[in-house]
C-alpha cells in the first residue's frame, strides 16, 4: 500500500517555475512513479515518468525541455520541475505510483495522490 500527497501548486504568470511534490509512504523506492494532469473538461493525461531507481525518465513530448521528473529515493519523494510554464499547462497535477516503466495510461498505475492545482496566467 502507498499513500502520495501532492504539493507545491499555485498560482504563476507564464513562464514562470513551480516545483510539484509527491511525499510518499509505504515502500516507495520499488514503484516507478508518474506525474499526470488533467485540465477542466478535459482527460486526464500523462506528463512524466521515472523508473524506481532514478535513472530513466520518459517525457509526454508537450513538456520535453521545460519539466523535469526526479525522485528522492531517500525521503520518499518524487518531484516535477516546471519551468517556461503556458497557459495551457494550467490543470490538476496528480502523482501515481505503479509498477513498470515507462507506463503512459492511467489505467496501469495503482495508486494515486488528489492532487494539485496548478493555475498559470497570461
């Protein structure tokens, strides 16, 4: 069983950074962990992925160059750089846990925090 609490959301004009962070319990270091988000009336969709040891990332291609996943094995935490923020990434920003990687559908991860929301303006 792993609990996951997002934080780190707000409000930032665009282009602006905010890091998003996932605190996680339970035996976090063996899930590879996912960041999604989902905007107002729209899917949820996949941002970042990070295999449970660090060291692959996988990227949805509309936040390639401006976010960067990362975790802290250590203080059971997984992060999301977001920096050269749009409008258009405003939404809920949502961490999950799961167990293969990279994994891009919601549907194959099993746990997932209630997020964060993330508001950008122009």
């Amino acid at each position: 069983q792993v609990q996951l609490v997002e934080s780190g959301g707000g409000l930032v004009q665009a282009g602006g950074s905010l890091r998003l962070s996932c605190a996680a319990s339970g035996s976090f270091s063996r899930w590879a962990m996912g960041w999604f988000r989902q905007a107002l009336g729209k899917e949820r969709e996949f941002v970042a992925a990070i295999r449970w040891s660090g060291g692959n990332t996988y990227y949805a291609e509309f936040v390639k160059g401006r976010f960067t996943i990362s975790r802290d094995n250590a203080k059971n935490t997984v992060y999301l750089q977001m920096n050269s923020l749009k409008s258009e990434d405003t939404a809920v920003y949502y961490c999950a846990a799961g167990f293969d990687f990279p994994v891009v559908t919601r549907n194959d991860y099993d746990y997932w925090g209630q997020g964060t929301q993330v508001t950008v303006s122009s």
